[in-house]
C-alpha cells in the first residue's frame, strides 16, 4: 500500500475563534527551513519544536497561573514533587547546602533527607514557625530554603515575612511551596519569595484527574536553569493533563470560596462533636498561630481542617469505617471531601517521637474540604465519631 503523504489540517477558514483553548498533542512542530529552527533554537524567534521542551498548553496553563501568583511564565512539570525537583535540584550543586521546614510534604522531606545528600547537597531541617531558628540553620554555603506556609497535616503557619527577611540579609534565596495556601489567600511574592511552585494537582487543578507540578523564579536565569534541569530530566508534562487543569483552574476562586466558607463552619462544629479533643483551623482563638493567621492570611483559613480524637487504632477505623460518605484518601484540594489519617499514610515512616512531638497520634486526621452540602458533611462525621466514641478501649 502506498503511504499517503499527511499533513496537518488547519481549520483557517472560520471568522469565528473557539472559546475554550484547543488541545495540541503533537511532539513534533515542523519548521520551513535550517535558518527558521536555527533561529527558534537560538531564541531569536518564538515556536515549538519538541514536546518535552515546550507546547502551547503548558505555556497556556503556566501563563494562567504565574497571572494568578503576580509572576511571568513559569514551567509546567509532570507533578508537584517534579516542581520540587526542578528547583532543588536545578539550582544547588554538590557542596551547597538547603534548609527545609521541618514539616514539609513528606516526599519533600524525602528528597531533603535521602536524596539531596547523595548528590553532595547538605541540608538541615528546621521550625519555619520560627524565622529565628532558619536564621540559625542557615550556613556559609547555604543556597536556598524551602517553606510551605501552612503546613501539612498539622495545619502550622510559618513565619514567611521574618524567613523573608533572614533571607535577603544572608543572601539565600526563598523558595515557597504554594500549594497548601494558595494564591487566593496569599502571594508569596509579595513576601520576598524567588521562586514559587505548586502541586498543581491539588487545589488548582481541583478535580483529582489529573497529577501536575509548576515553578517559577523571579530572575530569568534561575528560571533557564530549572527549565533546563526539567527538559533535560524529562519532568515536563502532557498537553492533554495542561489542558484538564486549565480547565480546572476557571473554578479555582468558586471552589476556594465554597471549601472555605464550609471548613469554617466544619472546624467550629467538630469542637462540638463527640471524642474530639482538638481541632486545628488557622482562624480559631485557639490556634497556636492565630494571630499570623490573621496577619499574613488575612483571617483566610482555606480549606483543611485537621483534628484529634480520643483512643488509638481501633477509634480511628471506627472512624472511618462508619463515615464511609466521605472518601477516606491520602490527597487534598478535590471537589470531593477527603479524609487522611497521617499515621497510616503520609507520615507512616515518620519515627514516633518525632511525630508525637507534632501531635500526630492515632488519633489525627486531617480533612480536604470539598463542596459537598455542609450539613449532610456535619451528619456523616458525628456519626463517624460516635461510632468511634462507642469502640471500647
Ligand atoms: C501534594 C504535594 C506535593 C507533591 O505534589 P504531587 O503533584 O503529588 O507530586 C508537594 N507539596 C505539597 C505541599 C503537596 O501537598
């Protein structure tokens, strides 16, 4: 059979444009002749030429989201940890040396703990709800330091504008993960951050169909080393995935909002439920940093809610196993209402001691807040924690 010689086909003949971004999965662009790819590969000019490199619907999606955090573009990566990666491993070298928050996403403290070090890259951990104790774990070689505003599952809110500060007097770049706080309720460029980044899998995106990472530096030439680090490392993503989470983030405000208004309301019910012995909501007086919540957060609480109930192992699949209308799942930010029990997920490797000096026991969960109706929310949790109230020791 002879091959029919194929070219693309290009709808030019409507007056009208489509309302919605198109998608365009091709890997390949072809070019006219040696100059004009020269020229694209010099950045002379602007075009694509391989997908791993560039397409339109990542360079969409990180627009859309670099406008959300008051930055310019930005790279769209496989996932948030190829975020992570992006900028911790395409900016340090063997010999430098990176401070972490203590309670950082566990595969961060990961990569801090096990894998940074391989390469030759020191690295400490410390309180981020203390500028005065990253102060005192940065060093000579210090290059970066890495802080999530609100941490996760234990809800703590870090002290952004005294790191900020700690920062730019040391010289030592500030990279914020973004993902938990998000820019409806704060910029953490507006705060003195270099680079921003986001598990855009989480609350952007929002639908949980779709796993995607972004980060973006200030200065132009940290954003060609990372964007190097991630094309050369393979971390960049599909056009398909872009386009869901472009898709996604058209009801990012409207979705913040509902979770929000809910886990308000959530977090003040569940001090009234039966079994529970603390909860965790930024804009409750009995937070440990309620008045930075009101601050830096501006009385924004979003969307999680973590708490403690009373007994052990069997209160807890009590728990969950009699609130079976909500998804018992280890993610957060989907439309969907999701329950995590850190001890048997996220922090399982975590030694005791250290969770316990967090307040992370049996008895803690944290909760993803979707936009399911809050009342029928409120009825499936007591009757969780009566059943876990019933459970004898
Ligand atoms: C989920 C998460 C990540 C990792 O993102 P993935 O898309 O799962 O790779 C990083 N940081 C924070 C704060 C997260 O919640």
């Amino acid at each position: 059979m002879k091959p029919t010689l194929q070219r693309p086909v290009v709808f030019k003949d409507s007056l009208s444009a489509p309302v919605v971004s198109p998608i365009m999965p091709s890997v390949v662009y072809a070019s006219k002749t040696p100059d004009e790819l020269d020229s694209q590969y010099a950045g002379e000019a602007h075009g694509y030429t391989y997908a791993r490199e560039g397409h339109p619907n990542a360079d969409i999606l990180a627009q859309r989201i670099a406008m959300m955090e008051g930055m310019q573009g930005g790279i769209i990566t496989g996932s948030g940890m190829a975020a992570v990666s992006a900028a911790l491993m395409g900016l340090c070298e063997n010999g430098d040396h990176v401070v972490g928050g203590n309670q950082l996403y566990g595969r961060s403290l990961r990569l801090m703990s096990e894998d940074l070090p391989r390469y030759g890259i020191e690295t400490s951990l410390a309180d981020t709800t203390n500028a005065q104790a990253v102060a005192e774990a940065i060093k000579p070689n210090t290059k970066l330091v890495l802080v999530e505003i609100v941490s996760n599952p234990t809800i703590r809110i870090a002290d952004l504008d005294g790191i900020a500060e700690v920062c730019k007097e040391k010289g030592v770049l500030l990279v914020v993960d973004n993902t938990f706080t998000t820019p409806a309720a704060l910029k953490p460029v507006e705060h003195g951050a270099d680079i921003v980044l986001h598990s855009v899998t989480k609350l952007l995106a929002g639908h949980a169909d779709v796993t995607l990472g972004w980060v973006c530096a200030k200065d132009p030439a940290l954003m060609e080393r990372m964007t190097i680090y991630a094309v050369t490392h393979g971390l960049t993503a599909s056009p398909f995935e872009c386009w869901l989470a472009e898709r996604g983030l058209a009801t990012f405000d409207l979705r913040y909002q509902r979770a929000q208004q809910t886990a308000q309301r959530l977090a003040d019910a569940f001090a009234e439920m039966p079994n529970v012995k603390r909860v965790v909501y930024p804009t409750r007086q009995d937070h440990p940093e309620a008045a930075r919540a009101q601050s830096l957060l501006q009385g924004r609480g979003a969307n999680m809610v973590s708490f403690e109930i009373e007994g052990g192992r069997a209160q807890a699949n009590a728990f969950t196993e009699a609130a079976s209308e909500l998804a018992f799942a280890p993610t957060l930010g989907d439309v969907g209402t999701t329950i995590s029990h850190p001890n048997s997920s996220s922090h399982r490797n975590v030694p005791e001691a250290d969770r316990l000096a967090n307040g992370i026991s049996e008895g803690f969960f944290r909760v993803s807040v979707g936009l399911e109706d809050p009342d029928a929310m409120i009825a499936a949790f007591t009757k969780g924690l009566k059943a876990a109230q019933e459970v004898s020791e």
